[in-house]
C-alpha cells in the first residue's frame, strides 16, 4: 500500500510518501520526503531464532551519493522461571 501525508500551511504543501512491501519475515518500509530525502527501513523477523535484524538507510543527498546505513540486531527472549 502507498499513502501520503500532507499538511498545507498558507501556499505551501508539506508531504510525505510512504508504502510497506511485506514477504513472509521481511518488511521493508520506503518514506520520501518533502525535500526529497529517502529513508528505507527493513526488518527481518527472526532470521535466527530469538532475534530480530534491522537495517535503516538514507540517502539525504542523491548528487552527492552519500548513503547512511544503520544496522541493529536485538535478541528477544523471554525468561522462564
């Protein structure tokens, strides 16, 4: 699904667009902002059991090539006692 979010302020249309695209345990969410700016989010659940993968990049600048990738990997576990 691809949505958008608006706000208009006097003239002026502040956006984003953003969609979700989901296969089996992989999500991948892709914003574009109103300065043109790219975010993509992906998410593996369970790629291991008890952990989840994160993957976070932006592109702030396409002229420039420049791209910021994060990564975090959390492990969910439950204590049993």
């Amino acid at each position: 699904a691809i949505t958008s979010t608006g706000m208009k302020k006097g003239v002026l249309l502040i956006a984003d667009v953003n969609t979700q695209l989901k296969k089996k345990n992989i999500s991948t969410d892709v914003i574009v902002d109103t300065n043109s700016r790219l975010f993509a989010i992906v998410s593996i659940d369970e790629p291991a059991p008890g952990l989840k993968e994160f993957f976070y990049f932006v592109v702030p600048d396409q002229r420039s090539g420049k791209v910021t990738i994060i990564t975090s990997l959390k492990v969910l576990y439950e204590w049993v006692f």
